[in-house]
C-alpha cells in the first residue's frame, strides 16, 4: 500500500478549511521583542502562504490577517490579530518583511509619534 502525498496535503487542507470555515484558525507562532528602536514582532503560521499576509493600521491599531479565497469575490480569515499601536511608536514608520519563512513586522520608537492615517503596509520580500 502505497500513501498518495498529494491526496495527504489536499485532505490536510480541506481539513483546515473546514476548521476555518467552522470558526477555527491556524496555529500561528508569535514572537514580540523590543529591539533598541523599535518592537519586532515576528509571526509563523506554518500553512499560510506569504503573500496572503495583508497588514493595515486601522483606527489605532495594526491588523495582520491571511485570508483564504473561497472564490473569486470572497473569503474567510486563516489568521487575525489586532495590537493597539502604543504612543510612542511611529506608525507612519511600521514596515514588513517576510524572512527566512517568518512575517517580521518592525514599528519604530518616536516620541513625537501621532497615530497616523489608516493605511495598508506593503510587504517586503
């Protein structure tokens, strides 16, 4: 008997997707350091692909999310997180990088910081 990998991952995935689909999400790994300048924040999610990240600042608060496309014109959030942006971060300054596997979201110290505009941050990678 031999195990199909590719019929592995597709049950794998429709299994997440049902979990997701019900209320669940992905496990995801979450690593928040404060640096010299700045906080890193680093996140793993092991399933979700790094160009489903979309990161905004939205009324005083950055949001990182995944989402999976049920279809053309809609989908269901894999991963969600909000933290309140603190006042001494700059938000105008808040960039992403995706490295080695891990979304690396850096928010810089500034004491003059103000909150900033809501926005979409692009990611690096």
């Amino acid at each position: 008997m031999t195990i199909d990998k590719n019929l592995t991952k597709k049950l794998a995935l429709q299994s997440q997707a049902e979990n997701i689909a019900s209320g669940g999400t992905v496990p995801t790994k979450m690593f928040l350091s404060e640096e010299e300048n700045g906080y890193l924040l680093r996140l793993k999610a092991a399933s979700v692909k790094p160009n489903s990240y979309k990161i905004e600042i939205r009324q005083g608060h950055l949001i990182i999310m995944s989402l999976v496309k049920i279809n053309e014109f809609e989908g269901v959030p894999r991963f969600m997180q909000a933290f309140p942006i603190l006042p001494h971060v700059d938000s105008n300054g808040i960039e992403a990088r995706y490295v080695d596997g891990e979304l690396h979201v850096f928010a810089p110290f500034n004491d003059k910081a103000d909150l900033g505009q809501n926005r979409k941050i692009d990611i690096d990678f």
